[in-house]
C-alpha cells in the first residue's frame, strides 16, 4: 500500500507553493480520461507547446494527446497497428505509443504518479529535498521534468552509456545530472548510487521506478484502460483481445497487463526482455542494446501472479528493424510489400525498446498460434526522435543502408521464430518471484513479509494498492481546492 499519511505543516507548505506558482495538479480520473480536465485548462493548453516547461503541461500526461507539437487538445489513445505486411502474424499486433507525451515517453506518467502521493500528503518538501530519479533513461528524463513543472529540484541518475540525447536534454532540465557505470544492464550501479546518496546527503529523496508502487498504479489505473479504449475503438465481431506483451523494465508498464487480465478473462500476459542478458528466462546475466529496459534483477512491482510467458528477443533484432523501418531503403522495401502511407509515416513513433517489444509481439502471437480475430497489445514507449545518433552510428559501423540489407532485415522479421520463449506454470512464477529476495530483502532492507504478501495474499496486496486511487483523487481534489482560495 501507498503511505497516504499527512504531514500536515509540510502539506501547508506545498499547498502555498502550489499556490504561488499556479500549479494545479490532475488526478488520475483526468488522466484516464481528459474529458473531466477543466475547460479553463485546456484553453490555456492551446498556447502551450508538447515539451514547453509549463505546469499546464501535468495534464498532457495521458495517452489522448492530439499528435501535434504545439497547442493541441485532446482525442482518441494514440496508437499504432503494425500491419501484417511486416509482422507476418495472422494475429493484429498494436501499440500505444509514448511519442506524444511530454519529453516523447509516457514515463511521464510514471514519475508524476511516484511523486503526487508524497506532494498531497506533505511527505516530500521541495523546499528543503531533492527528487532523486534513478532509471536507465526514460524515467528519470519524465522525473527530471515533472518535477520542473512542480517547481521541485531533481536529480537525475542514468548510465552512461545511454544515447547522447538523453544527456543533453537532462543538462537542461535537472539540477544533478550523475551518470553511472555501464549501460542498460548496469541497474546495480544506479542502486548503489542511490544507496551511497542517502548515506551521505539529508536531501535527496528517492524515486527508485523499480519499487515505486505508484508506478504500477498508475498503469493499472491509466495505462490499461487505455489499452481497452483502443480495442473497443478497433475490435471487429467476433475479436478478441489475446494478450498483452510487455518489456521488464521496472515493471510498472505491466500494471496495464493487469488491468486487461482483469478485463478480459483468457488474456495472457508476456514479459520481454533481451537475449543478451537473460533475467527472468534463465536467471541470467549480460549486456544489451536493448534501450529502455533494464535487467539483472526482478522489480518489487512485477507482480508474477500475473504474468504468463517469458519472451526473450535477442538485441540484434530491434537494432536491424530501427534500419529497416527509418532509413530510405527500409522505406522502399516496406512499401513493396504492401504497407500503406499512412502506417508508413508512424514508424518513426517506434524507438528502440518500442521495436524490441514488436518483436517481442511477434514471437507471441507465434507461439499462441493466434488467429485474425485476435489482437495483441504492445507499448512503444518513445520514438526514433530520441536516437536519431543511433542511426549515424549504425552508418559509420556497418555502411550505407541499402536495398540489398533492408531485403535481410525483412526476411529476419518474418522469420522471428518462437525461440526463447517459457511459458511460466505456478511453479516457475514462484521461483521468479522468490529472486525478488536477493535484490530487495538482503541488498536494499525491504521487509521479507511484503515480499510474501505480494505472492501469498496477491489479491489482498495489489486489490488494495488499487483501490487507493480513488483516495489519492480525493486527496489531490482537496489540495487543489485549497490551494485555489
């Protein structure tokens, strides 16, 4: 459960900064669902660019943006269905895409749903703490900038190794910007970043995505319905919506895995992540190219009960299809084989991790056999715009992309088999679980009870974090009231 407990001079404060700022903060409600945001705000949005530093921007973070750069409003979820013309699936493979949030990743709303909680409750106090964000990438840019439009100094903490427009872009957004050993593989060291912070400085409070509850939450609450909105948007008579397939991560996309479980009874969940270093697949160890998702450990928030399959894709693949689906010849080839200008002009909405998880979708409609009346879900959490480097690199390493390699590129597609692929019986998703352990209990103090009431009392545990949500809605309608007088 989230800690909801009030700090009732700290409340105060934030309240009368809030205040002083103009800042009025959304509840999930709003984020699910814009047509409950207040007029006033969005005819203030219509001069308000994507990614402009403005706290009118907090209610940009939903899934129903209008594909614009600047002053749009709000419509349908933005996805993408991937035809079949490149998944070589009888099954329709869609993605929600991240692109259209600010800073172009829907972690955005990861790290506002970490940080509202301890704002409403006065149990973080921008004026005497620091927001610490640890990911390797997306989470701690979302962390960087939300907590900007908070008016809350931040810290950001990524390997660095990420691409370099990540950096860039974090110099001008956060206060601290610590770059740890290593590459997306490297989750410990970030760990021990954040250990070694709290040990030494009385400021900095940690946002750690990988055991935020609030990230699960607000996926689960945002995320997932989304997910359904777009299905019934979409479905034909007689579809039905086969599964979920989603990268590790942090876990907290898997939030929405949840929500459609729930919603649709047979829908199966499956978690990706790379060949190179596999985690859940063989409890494993490696490196990866794979940006977005981290490895090397299970997250506190990956609820296994809910999780049906272990997908692996190896990290050349999502490399190769970023050629395939970007560059002129890629183009060329697509268009032969029958994909529309319409989806043509949407590739570039998938980033690396976006094409991974594609990959991924492909290997589990494969494995399921899953027919044309059966759509599967996927997320691609940002777009070629934050890896544009990663494609000159591509050229100075292996060549001018041709006709003759794009040809490869779409034979390797429709030949991704169904390797690599477990599907987890009780036992298996216990013994993930139970890995959980040696992160959390004997290197990070969590209490070893949670990590049983997590499996043994599952639906008392993740029941009750969700049903906080219409507590957490109240309690930031009660602090924006306040904060209006």
């Amino acid at each position: 459960m989230i800690d909801l407990k009030i700090d009732e001079k700290a409340r105060k404060r934030n309240i009368e900064r809030c205040k002083e700022k103009g800042i009025i903060l959304p509840t999930y409600a709003q984020m699910r669902d814009p047509a409950k945001i207040p007029a006033s705000v969005k005819a203030e949005l219509k001069g308000i660019g994507l990614w402009d530093v403005h706290n009118r921007n907090l209610f940009r973070v939903n899934w129903h943006n209008e594909p614009i750069e600047r002053g749009g409003g709000f419509g349908g979820v933005n996805f993408v269905e991937i035809p079949r013309e490149i998944t070589g699936t009888k099954a329709r493979i869609v993605g929600l895409t991240g692109k259209w949030f600010p800073t172009g990743a829907h972690k955005v709303g990861a790290a506002l749903s970490c940080l509202l909680p301890e704002l409403v409750t006065g149990r973080f106090d921008p004026t005497t703490k620091k927001a610490v964000w640890p990911s390797t990438g997306n989470y701690c840019r979302g962390g960087a900038y939300i907590s900007r439009l908070l008016a809350c100094p931040s810290v950001a903490i990524l390997p660095a190794g990420m691409s370099r427009e990540r950096f860039e872009w974090l110099k001008t957004m956060a206060e601290e910007v610590i770059a740890t050993p290593g590459t997306e593989s490297n989750v410990k060291e970030i760990f021990d970043k954040c250990i070694e912070l709290e040990a030494t400085r009385t400021d900095a409070v940690i946002f750690n995505q990988f055991d935020q509850l609030p990230n699960h939450l607000w996926h689960y609450a945002v995320t997932g319905p989304a997910m359904e909105e777009v299905f019934n948007a979409i479905a034909r008579k007689g579809d039905r919506l086969a599964g979920v397939v989603l990268s590790s991560g942090s876990a907290g996309t898997l939030g929405a895995g949840s929500y459609i479980r729930d919603k649709f009874p047979g829908a199966r969940v499956g978690v990706a992540e790379a060949l190179q270093c596999p985690t859940l697949l063989e409890n494993g160890f490696g490196e990866h190219r794979i940006e977005g998702i981290g490895d090397k450990h299970i997250p506190w928030i990956h609820n296994l009960r809910d999780t049906d399959a272990v997908i692996a894709v190896d990290d050349e693949v999502p490399v190769r299809m970023i050629r395939l689906l970007n560059e002129k010849a890629g183009r060329a080839r697509l268009s032969e084989a029958g994909v529309d200008a319409a989806t043509m002009a949407k590739l570039d909405w998938l980033g690396i991790s976006g094409n991974g998880n594609l990959a991924a979708a492909i290997k589990f409609a494969k494995h399921y056999e899953l027919g044309a009346d059966e759509v599967v879900f996927t997320m691609f959490t940002d777009s070629m715009e934050l890896y544009g480097s990663r494609l000159t690199e591509l050229t100075a390493e292996r060549g001018v992309y041709d006709q003759r390699q794009a040809d490869r590129d779409m034979e390797m597609v429709a030949n991704l088999h169904t390797d690599s692929v477990l599907e987890l019986d009780q036992m298996a998703k216990r013994r993930i679980h139970q890995l959980k352990y040696f992160t959390w209990i004997e290197q990070l103090g969590k209490d070893v009870a949670e990590l049983r009431a997590q499996w043994n009392d599952h639906r008392a545990y993740w029941g009750g974090l969700r049903a906080q949500v219409t507590d957490l809605d109240r309690m930031i309608e009660d602090f924006n009231a306040e904060a209006a007088r």
